[in-house]
C-alpha cells in the first residue's frame, strides 16, 4: 500500500529561463526535507537532478530531474526543468502532468526571452502559476520593480506574496502578505524563526500589497466579493480560503522572493506548496474512450479503473529502459495494459525517484508519479488503462524540430549499429525526426537547436557506443534543360563474330516544370523494330540518374524516338539501350543544361519585434515573402526560400529572436539556380566525383 492518498501529494513543476536557478532551488528543497544529506553545487556537478554526464559537463539542465520527496506528511513530486530552448521539450513533458508550476525568475535579469513561453506552457495546461524571484540577495535588486515588469507582462492577477524587507546581500527575511507573519533567516540557516513584528520601514508596502492581494483574489468567490465591495473587512481566515481557491483557479498568481544561494524563503516555498497547491483529487482529468468521442472524468482514487499517461521515457544502464508515469486515477503494480498499443506488459520494477536514485515500490495510486522498468513495448505519449475499457488521455504536443543534420557513422561499425540506435533514441527523444533520404542515401536527424543536436550525438556514444558525427546535409539538387535538339545516338562494334549495333534519332525538349519524364515512340515503317524502343528508353532513364552538369537526376524532359535503323544479327536490347543513353547524353549537352533547386514554403512566428529583421534575413537568403498575420500577438511570416539556404535556419533564427522564434518549412517546388550560385556547386560535385573516383 502507497503510505500516501492522493489528496496529500502535490505535483509541481519549476520552470524558468535557464540561469534562473531552478536546480539549487530543488537542491535547497530536498536538503531542507531531509530527502538529501548536503546542498549540491552546479559549478561542481553535484547537483540532485543534474547528473546526466552531459549536465555535468555544460552545468546546465538537458532533461527532466524528478525528485520526490516527503515534507510535513505530504508527497511533493517536484519536476526541475531544463531552460534553455534546444531542452524545450522536457519542460513540456513536466507541464503536462503538474498540477501547478513555480515559474522562476532571476532578480537581477528580470524577464528574459525564454519566460514568456514557459508562461504560455502554462497557460495553455491551465494549471495554477506562482511566480519565484531568485538571487534576491544580488547586488542592487529592485524587488518591486521587478514586481511590476511581472504585472506589466502577465497582467494584474499577479501579486506579491512576500516583500523582502531588505533586498541585496543583506536580504535575511521577508513578510508574508497573506498572513503577515516575519520570516527571518540567521546567517548560515535555511529554517526562518517567524514573527508578527512587521518592521516600520515595510509596513506601507506590506499593507498597499494585502490591499492588492486582496483585490485580487475576493473575484474568485462571490459571497467574498459582494462581502469586500460592502466595506467589510475580511477574516485572516476568509482571506486564506478565497486565495487558496483564487490560485488553484488561476486567478492570483503570486510572487515569492527566494535566495536558494542562501535557503531563504526555500521552507516556506515548501509550505506554500503543501497548503495552496492543488492535489490531485481538486484536478479536473479528462480523457476519451479509445475509438470514440466520448469523454470521461477522471477521478484521482485507487479503487477506480486506471488510467496513466507515460511522459518521458529514459534507459539506465542497470535496469534497462525506464517508463515515467503520471496516474490519474486507479494504481499499478504488478501488470500494465497498454491501451495505445493494445498490449498487456509485466511490470520489472516499480520506482520513485529522486535525481537519479531509484527507491522501489509496492505500487503505484492514482495522483502518483511513477517508473517502470522493462516495459518493452510502452513508449511516450501511451496511454495505459485497461483493456475492457481503453482510454486516450491528451497526448505532449512537442515543438517542431528547428536544426536538421545528417549523421555520418565513423566506422562501418558504427553504420552496422546506426539503425537499431536510433531506434531507441526515438524512445528518449520522441521530439527528434528520423528520416532516410532515399536520393543522398543520407540519415537525417532534426532537433530542436545545434546543443539538441550535440547531446544526443553525445547520448549515442555514452549509451549506444556508437561515435557519429554530424554534418549539414546535401541538397538535392535536380538537372533539366531550356532548349530543344534533334541528335543522333548510335551504338556499333564490329570485333568479327557476332557484333553490337544500335541506332537511334531522338528530338529532345524540356518539358513543364514538375511534369517528370514523357517517353514517345514515333518511329514509323519499322526502321527500329518495336521490341527495341523500351531498351532504348532504359538506357535513357539510367543515364538520367546521374545528370550531365553534376551528377544530379535530370528531371522534366520530353523525349521522342523518331529514327533509327537496325542491323538483323547484330541489333540487341543491350545495344539500343547503349544507343539510347549515348542520344540522351549528347542531346543532354545541346540543350542548354540548367541546374534546379528545391524551394521550400516557409512560415515563421516571432514577436512583432523581430519582425524587421526577420523578414531582412529571409530576404538575404534569396527568400520572397508571400504574406505577413498577426495572431495572438505573434507575426507569421509566410515566404518561399531555397532549401540550401536554410540548412542552419534553426541557428540564424534563434539567434535573431533570442530563441523564440518557430518556424516550419515544406519542400514545395522547384526553380532554376541563378548562374553565379550554379557554377560554385557545379564545380563542387564534379570535385567529389574526381576525389571518390580516386578513392
């Protein structure tokens, strides 16, 4: 049995901006909890949820650190988050199964580029946000002012909540606003001693901000509001009971200051947590039966039907692969049925985590978060209820892959191992894209950013053995022509014996653009007999393979046999077909040759504010805009580009908007490369056809 019910866990997630501190944040909640035995550092790569070798290396959060622990009788499921956007994905999954999220911001940068989208992660989950102020003990914080970007950005449901009474490095205590108590910090200490001895140089600002607070919250509860509107004071009581219902329906979204440098504020964000955080018996879960539209309200008790939607799925190189869980209603133990893929799978081990460490588990309730070991079949995105009665639950909507590389194995080793690979790469990152192109023959991988990118080419080493390097990919490049000819191909040798004779007369022309290959025969009075033409035609479409101008396929040509002769003992299929590939050729060379590029559609979103520039880019890479909509406050930009000059869009964009930018693209058509452009890529293939010849 699970020593908690589901009404005494809370599932959070912190967020923020990479820098912001949400590691030591985490660091300083387990420390304080007892769940760890010292406060890790980042610098030094001993951090709890940092302790992937990537992580380490960078000092930087690369994927999800679950910890769960106990505080004060209550299970508190804490999702620390990566910040940066090549990681957006792993905050997406945490989102996705929080109740509630903790949205930190650094006090000395304030508002970066990456919050607003964390805050729209949020939003669009529509779970309950609080808002934590770290490093309040830097140097020159303005506490309030920082406050005020906050309301200015998100709006005037956001409320301070604790009032540094000094900020900087003199920051040691804070007034709660709620209740008005004092914590305060001795040096060293991360446990405040809490007092109602609100200072005189903070009371102002204390009793401007209840006033706020209250304003804030009394619109959640009528009674409370026609109550406050009367002129009525509220109890310390009522107060309490309308914010708790104001944040858990997000309508006050508060604003802590911490400093986990020093563990100031890190107990009372626990507090904050366990008393206002919803649990998972207040959370609304829907989810449809398998194959209908029908809905069902999911209700977080061990004792109805279960229902559990896999988040994140890792490998460890003891137990194997690991499936991370939320249950939403029901409990797992010993089997899973797997509604996604219609499958019943034993379970290896039960799990719950802190960082890395594993503690095993008799099962599994409704509201937990849990990890499965050796689910064979089970991947991210599954549903697992029961099979009498299969459930969907809303699946991760991941960002769209941004950076595509091609991967180039070191050894015939690593090629032979390539394959099965990445197929379990596919597991731990079901954001990535895989593709084979058939034509460059090349495997290609899409993330989400050049550090994406970098850590799975590191993940594959470490996990896989198998060493990759990364490389921009080819273009597929096409060959056609402008002009018309009318050539002679012919096929004749003459060795004694039996010999080889061939002959053709063809008129060649281009033909629509996209409109492919046309193939006639309007050879008249059998000067070629007709068994021979389809040979003909063969050696043609072989040629065409590998085009004349760089080795590229020739494309849209309109070909007509229109003569020939034969020999009656010497004539073949192979000789015609020899025939034919020497008419497309020299025809080929008479028709002025042009070289065709892959244009791509290509919409992007950014903010209005980079709109100027990003448009300036997209036209510097040879792009047209064909269209400009304002939605929801973002501008989508709509253009046609070259796909060569996209190939590290990823990287220009998010260098422009500061890594808020998306985009997508499409191979659409194709258009002739203008001549300057041609004659470097010309002379490049035919480089690499002489260096692969030599080799």
């Amino acid at each position: 049995m699970s020593r908690f019910s589901p009404s005494d866990i809370r599932n959070f997630a912190l967020v923020g901006q990479g820098g912001s501190g949400k590691t030591m944040i985490t660091e300083r909640l387990l420390f304080r909890a007892g769940a760890s035995q010292r406060v890790g550092r980042v610098e030094d790569g001993t951090t709890v949820s940092d302790y992937l070798d990537e992580e380490i290396k960078r000092h930087i959060s690369t994927s999800i650190g679950l910890c769960e622990f106990d505080y004060k009788g209550v299970r508190l499921n804490l999702l620390d988050t990566p910040g940066y956007a090549d990681f957006m994905t792993e905050a997406q999954e945490a989102v996705r199964v929080a109740d509630a999220a903790f949205l930190a911001i650094n006090a000395g940068a304030g508002i970066e580029v990456q919050t607003p989208r964390f805050w729209g992660l949020c939003e669009a989950q529509h779970i309950p946000v609080a808002f934590l102020i770290n490093k309040v003990d830097l140097e020159n914080i303005d506490f309030d002012a920082r406050v005020a970007e906050l309301q200015d950005a998100f709006g005037h449901k956001v409320a301070t909540l604790t009032i540094p009474i000094v900020s900087g490095p003199a920051f040691s205590s804070f007034v709660n606003v709620l209740t008005g108590k004092v914590y305060t910090y001795a040096a060293g200490k991360d446990e405040a001693s809490v007092s109602d001895a609100i200072p005189d140089a903070v009371r102002s600002d204390y009793e401007s901000a209840r006033v706020a607070l209250t304003e804030a919250v009394a619109e959640s509860d009528d009674a409370i509001m026609e109550k406050y509107l009367g002129g009525e004071v509220l109890t310390q009581d009522e107060l309490v009971m309308v914010f708790t219902k104001a944040f858990k329906k997000r309508q006050v979204f508060p604003v802590l200051g911490v400093s986990a440098l020093k563990g100031i504020g890190c107990d009372y964000l626990m507090d904050f947590v366990s008393s206002y955080a919803p649990s998972p018996v207040e959370v609304s879960v829907q989810a449809t039966r398998k194959g209908t539209d029908e809905t069902v309200e999911l209700q977080a008790d061990p004792a109805a039907r279960v229902a559990a939607l896999v988040f994140k799925t890792t490998s460890d190189p003891f137990v194997g692969k690991l499936s991370f869980m939320r249950i939403y209603s029901g409990k797992i133990a010993h089997e899973i049925y797997n509604g996604t893929k219609d499958v019943s799978e034993k379970v290896g081990g039960l799990f719950h985590m802190i960082g890395k460490k594993q503690e095993p588990a008799d099962e599994g309730v409704a509201g937990d978060i849990l990890v499965i070991s050796k689910l064979v079949h089970t991947a991210t995105n599954d549903t697992i209820s029961t099979k009498d009665a299969p459930l969907d639950l809303a699946p991760i909507v991941f960002s769209a892959p941004l950076l595509m590389r091609s991967l180039k194995p070191k050894t015939r080793a690593d090629d032979d191992k390539l394959s099965s690979t990445l197929n379990r790469l596919k597991e731990e990152e079901p954001a990535v894209v895989i593709d084979k192109n058939a034509e460059t023959h090349e495997t290609i991988l899409s993330g989400l950013g050049e550090a994406h990118l970098q850590v799975i080419v590191e993940r594959l080493q470490k996990k896989f053995g198998v060493n990759i390097d990364l490389e921009v990919p080819r273009v597929p490049y096409r060959e056609t022509i402008k002009g018309k000819a009318h050539v002679e191909g012919k096929h004749k040798k003459q060795t004694g014996g039996h010999g080889q004779f061939g002959h053709c007369w063809i008129d060649m022309e281009p033909n629509a653009r996209g409109a492919g290959w046309v193939f006639e025969n309007k050879v008249f009075g059998g000067a070629i007999p007709r068994q021979f033409i389809p040979a003909i035609e063969k050696g043609m479409l072989e040629t065409m393979s590998k085009g004349r101008l760089a080795g590229y396929p020739a494309v849209d040509i309109k070909v007509a046999v229109v003569d020939g002769s034969y020999h009656p003992v010497d004539s073949s299929e192979m000789a015609f077909k020899l025939a034919g590939s020497l008419a497309f050729k020299k025809g080929f060379d008479e028709c002025n040759p042009i070289l065709l590029e892959p244009i791509v559609t290509l919409e992007t979103i950014v903010d209005e504010k980079y709109m100027g520039d990003v448009m300036g880019d997209v036209t510097s890479k040879r792009g047209k805009i064909s269209g400009m909509e304002n939605v929801q406050g973002k501008q989508i930009i709509k253009a046609s580009v070259p796909l060569a000059e996209m190939l590290n869009y990823g990287i220009d964009l998010g260098s422009i908007t500061q890594g808020t930018g998306t985009y997508s693209m499409k191979v659409n058509h194709y258009e002739e490369v203008p001549e300057r452009i041609a004659e470097k890529i010309i002379a490049d293939a035919k480089a690499t056809m002489v260096a692969e010849e030599e080799e």
